[in-house]
C-alpha cells in the first residue's frame, strides 16, 4: 500500500541502523516494533541465517485487516530462531492483523509461538524441538496454515478456551510428546482441514464434537 515500508534484518545487522535495505539491515526481528516504527502495510525482511536470541521476540504493533504488518523470510535459505536452550518462548505476538511466513523456531524450554492477538496468519513456519507447545493460540480468528510441527514437549498445537473461530488448514504435526492438536473445552468453532498429525504421544485431534473437521489424515498417535 501507499507508504508502506519494507525493512530488513540480518544476523550481522545492527539495530542502530535504518533498516531500510539489506546493507543497513536491522539486527533484532522485533526492533522495528520495540522503537514503535511500524505502520500497517509495512514488511519486516529477514535474511538467511541463525539469529541466536536471549530473550522473548515481541510482535506487538497491530495491523489492519487490509494492511497486514508482515515477517517473512527473504530468499530460499532458511531464516531459524534459535532460542539457545534457554526458557523463553520465542515469539510472542500481540498484534492483531500480522503475518508471519517461512520461518524456522526452535530450541528452547518453552513455547514456540504464543498467540495473544486476532485474525493473524502464521504460515509456512518449521517448529520444532520446543520444550512445551509448538503453537498456543489464545486468541480469535487466525490462520494457522501449512506449518510443520515437530518435537514439541508438550501439543503440537493447543487453542486455549478463548480463542474462537480459528482455522488450521494443511499442517504437518507429527513426534510430539503429548497431542497433536488440542482443542480446550470452550472450543467449539474451530475448523481443522487437510492436516497430517501422525505418531503423537497422546490423541491426533482432541476437542469437542461441536469444531469441524475434514480431510485430515490422522494415524499412528498412541493415545
């Protein structure tokens, strides 16, 4: 859209820099949010490589439902959040109306992704080897599409009783050590299509009657 900004970030940025091209990119993936820089439309870039974190990523500045904020992996390499070990959830995300694409999370004792915003879009990310859930989503109205889930110590996904109307269209969630995807007790309008969820340690797909599934292939989950 018009005004709208493209930012980029690089494991060897600085976050003193502008951020407005691969030369002068920004260090941390959240930077651009934590100086309150961000406008709705504008793209965050992230460039191949590792970026080693210590503490929480923050995604807290909303968009709006036609001018999404948008973190996105730029090229073919990967782009992996690496929590070092450490107990802290990798990306915690506030703001409605943001995207998140083609980004790998992994090592940590925590979460991978906790989501406490409405109508986002988290879209081919590899989540795996997280000491508790791959995705927690708290929240109403987002897309959870064509992820890869593995290794989570605790579900590959729980929706948590106050997030309604959340879809998860064609992921892969498979090896983790409790259930694939878990639907709380509240949840009765979530929708869940063309999904593989293999070889959990508990059930495949867990939640009440009420949430509507179709064309998922689920085999294998011990429970």
């Amino acid at each position: 859209p018009l005004g709208a900004v493209n930012y980029y970030v690089s494991p060897s940025g600085n976050n003193n820099a502008n951020g407005l091209t691969p030369a002068t990119a920004w260090l941390s993936p959240d930077n651009g949010d934590q100086k309150s820089l961000l406008v709705p439309g504008d793209t965050v870039n992230l460039l191949p490589g590792t970026y080693n974190i210590l503490s929480t990523l923050q995604f807290k500045t909303n968009g709006t439902a036609s001018n999404p904020i948008t973190y996105r992996r730029w090229g073919k390499d990967r782009v992996i959040i690496n929590g070092q070990d450490e107990s802290n959830i990798l990306l915690v995300m506030e703001g409605d109306h943001v995207i998140v694409k083609g980004i790998d999370f992994t090592n940590t004792k925590e979460h991978g992704i906790q989501l406490k915003a409405d109508s986002c879009l988290i879209y081919d990310c590899y989540i795996h080897d997280v000491g508790k859930m791959g995705i927690r989503v708290e929240r109403s109205y987002n897309i959870i599409l064509k992820n890869i889930i593995v290794w989570a110590g605790e579900s590959g996904i729980k929706n948590e009783d106050g997030g309604k109307n959340n879809k998860y269209y064609g992921n892969t969630i498979y090896f983790n050590n409790h259930h694939g995807l878990e639907l709380m007790e509240q949840v009765k309008t979530a929708r869940i299509f063309n999904n593989i969820i293999a070889q959990n340690v508990q059930v495949g797909i867990r939640g009440k009657t009420e949430n509507i599934c179709g064309f998922n292939n689920v085999w294998g989950n011990l429970g």
